[in-house]
C-alpha cells in the first residue's frame, strides 16, 4: 500500500510517499481502506518533533512514523473481539496514528459506521476537531439547555463547530471571537448571535453588555496569553472555563481562590486522554455525523490534495493559507 512516513523530524520536506506493508488488525482493531483522509495541525507537530521535545513532551513519537488521526473508508478487516458484520461497512475513524495510508488501523470502539451515501470527504474533516468541540461541551462541563456560550477562534477548525455543536445542543446566546471582519461574518454565518475581535481590548465588555451584564455561562478558551485573563471579566456566577490549546502562548500562572467568589471552575481538555474512555469518542463520532448528515452542522472542507502531496498540506496549514479542513485523497 501506499502511504506518507517520515524516518527524521523535520520540514514537511521529511514527508516521504512509499510502499509499506498492509497492517494486520489486532484485538479489538478494523482494519480501513481509506477513501479520504483529514490532516490536522498536531499531525505537523509530530513531524516536526515537538512532541518529543522535553519541555512540550505529550506521550512522543517513534521513528518511523505514519502520522494522522482520521478517516472514512470500508473495513477490510476485522480483529479478535469485533463483530464480523463490520467488514464492508463505510466508517470515520478517530485513531492516534498511521492515518496518512491507503489502508489503516483504528480501534473499533473509536469508529462509528456511516450511510453508505454519507460525504467522504466532509466526514472525513471532522474527528479531531469536531470531537474536541463536542467533549468540551458534553464531558468537561454538560451545557445545558439555554446557556450562553463564548468560543474563541470560532473560525477555525474546533471554533466553527463549537459554535454549531453548542447551538445544536440548545445553547442560548452564542458568541465567537476571530481576528478579521471577514472571519466574523463567518461566524455569524455558521450561527453565532454576535462575533468580536479579540484585539480590542474591552471586547470583554461587549460580551457583558450581550448577555444583559451576566457574563456567559461556558467559555472555550484556545487562545491564551491576555485573553485567558480577560475570559474572567465576562464569566458569570456558577461559569465554566475550559482550556484547550493556546495558540498565543500560556497566560499568566492563576491563583485558584480567585474562582471562589463566583464559585466558577477552571477545566482542562485533551483528546488523546480520551481514548481511555472509547464510549465518549463514539458518542462525539455518532453526534456529528448524525448532524452533518442531517445538515444541521456544517463541515468546512478548504481543499483536497492526493496524499502523495501531503506535505504540500501540511506547509498550506503551517503558513494559515487555507480557511477550513486539508483532506487527502488516497487514490491519486
Ligand atoms: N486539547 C486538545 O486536545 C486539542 C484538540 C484539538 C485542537 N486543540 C487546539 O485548539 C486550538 C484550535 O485548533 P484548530 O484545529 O481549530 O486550529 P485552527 O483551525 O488553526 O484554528 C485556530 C484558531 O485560533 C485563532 N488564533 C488566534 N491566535 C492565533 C495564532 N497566533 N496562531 C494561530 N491561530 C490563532 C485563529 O483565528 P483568528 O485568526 O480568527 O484569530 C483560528 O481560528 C489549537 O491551539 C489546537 O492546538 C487542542
């Protein structure tokens, strides 16, 4: 089969297209033949060896290495422990590694089956991000019906289906934050009640002045550096803040006792930890799918590119080129 390996860290420039060996499913695995292929940023991370760094070091990579966490595709074949009924089915699969391949592993209890005229390519941009979004939601706080949310860069990836996911869970008033007028309306279009930009500095007001001087109940903080701070001037009584990324660095270390007086809590997220609770990943998988079947969620595919072109995607991701999901089709 073909498929995309690198034998250093480096520049996409590491990123070889070769022949390997098919993969045999073990116990509990699927083994899919792959017909679309999502790319995401941590898959460049792991190429580019950060997570093999001391300071930033999140479980490591070993060399050499197929990278990629998501697909759709057919089973094959099916492991000791998982029902024979699986092989021929279409499915999107959320697995930590060896996406980048016309075939691949994932574990059947990550996977959910799809209808057999469900959107390939769209489905395929969806496990990473749209589990991320839907966890943050459902596992580390429970948004309940009517609640206000505000996400931070809403339109990226995890953002613009954060936004839709916590409208489609019956969130009251949802507000996202992006950095231009264009990625604003966009976020209005995807059903946010109001965007503002993060660069002025009393965007924090503007949220307090939407939600009649409460504060939102839930925010999705990915950003960091200020912001993190500033998340506490519009977070009301009873309010969750969860975090997970910063994509402008770390903020300033927080003294807990300031989450007292309004009785709020601070809550990390990170979705390789999730793979110890496969029901919860399922559950993310079966929800999206459903939606975007239905059409209620939107994916935001920007591009496909063969997979032999794959490090072509990642420098189109690395120098923020492209607005929505990379998808890398395995037959060309
Ligand atoms: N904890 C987890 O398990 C987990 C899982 C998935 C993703 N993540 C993290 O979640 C964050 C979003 O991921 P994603 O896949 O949605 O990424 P993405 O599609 O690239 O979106 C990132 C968003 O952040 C905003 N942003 C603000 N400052 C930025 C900066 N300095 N560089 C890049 N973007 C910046 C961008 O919006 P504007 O340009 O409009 O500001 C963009 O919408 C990342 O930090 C990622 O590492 C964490």
């Amino acid at each position: 089969m073909k498929a995309i390996q690198f034998t250093s860290f480096g520049g996409p420039e590491v990123l070889s297209y070769i022949d390997l060996p098919k993969p045999s499913p073990a116990q509990g695995e699927i083994l899919i033949e792959t017909t679309a292929i999502g790319v995401n940023f941590p898959d460049v991370r792991e190429r580019m060896g950060v997570y093999n760094q001391k300071e930033t070091r999140v479980g490591g990579v070993e060399l050499p290495h197929v990278t990629g966490l998501q697909v759709v595709g057919h089973v094959v074949a099916a492991g000791d422990g998982v029902a024979r009924a699986m092989i021929g089915r279409k499915v999107m699969a959320l697995m930590k590694k060896g996406a980048y391949a016309q075939f691949a592993l994932a574990s059947a209890a990550t996977t959910v089956t799809l209808r057999p005229d469900a959107d390939d390519v769209a489905m395929a941009s969806l496990p990473c991000q749209g589990a991320t979004a839907y966890l943050t939601l459902q596992a580390s706080t429970l948004l309940r019906a009517g609640e206000s949310v505000l996400v931070h860069g809403a339109a990226g990836g995890v953002g613009s289906l954060a936004v839709q996911i916590a409208k489609a869970l019956g969130a009251g008033t949802v507000i996202g934050t992006a950095s231009s007028d264009e990625r604003r309306a966009f976020v209005r279009d995807i059903g946010a009640d109001l965007a503002i930009g993060y660069e002025d500095p009393n965007w924090p007001r503007t949220v307090l002045d939407h939600t009649q001087g409460r504060g939102v109940d839930v925010i999705l903080e990915s950003i960091g550096g200020d912001v993190f701070e500033q998340n506490f001037e519009c977070l009301a009584r009873f309010g969750r803040h969860i975090v997970f990324g910063s994509t402008r660095g770390p903020g300033n270390p927080i003294a807990p006792r300031r989450l007292m007086t309004k009785a709020q809590s601070l809550t990390g997220f990170y979705l390789p930890i999730f793979f110890e609770t496969p029901e919860l990943i399922s559950r993310a998988l079966a929800f999206l799918a459903d939606r975007v079947t239905g059409g209620s969620i939107k994916a935001n595919v920007a591009t496909v590119l063969p997979l032999s072109r794959a490090a072509e995607a990642h420098r189109m991701l690395q120098a923020r080129q492209v607005q929505g999901a990379i998808i890398l089709d395995p037959a060309t």
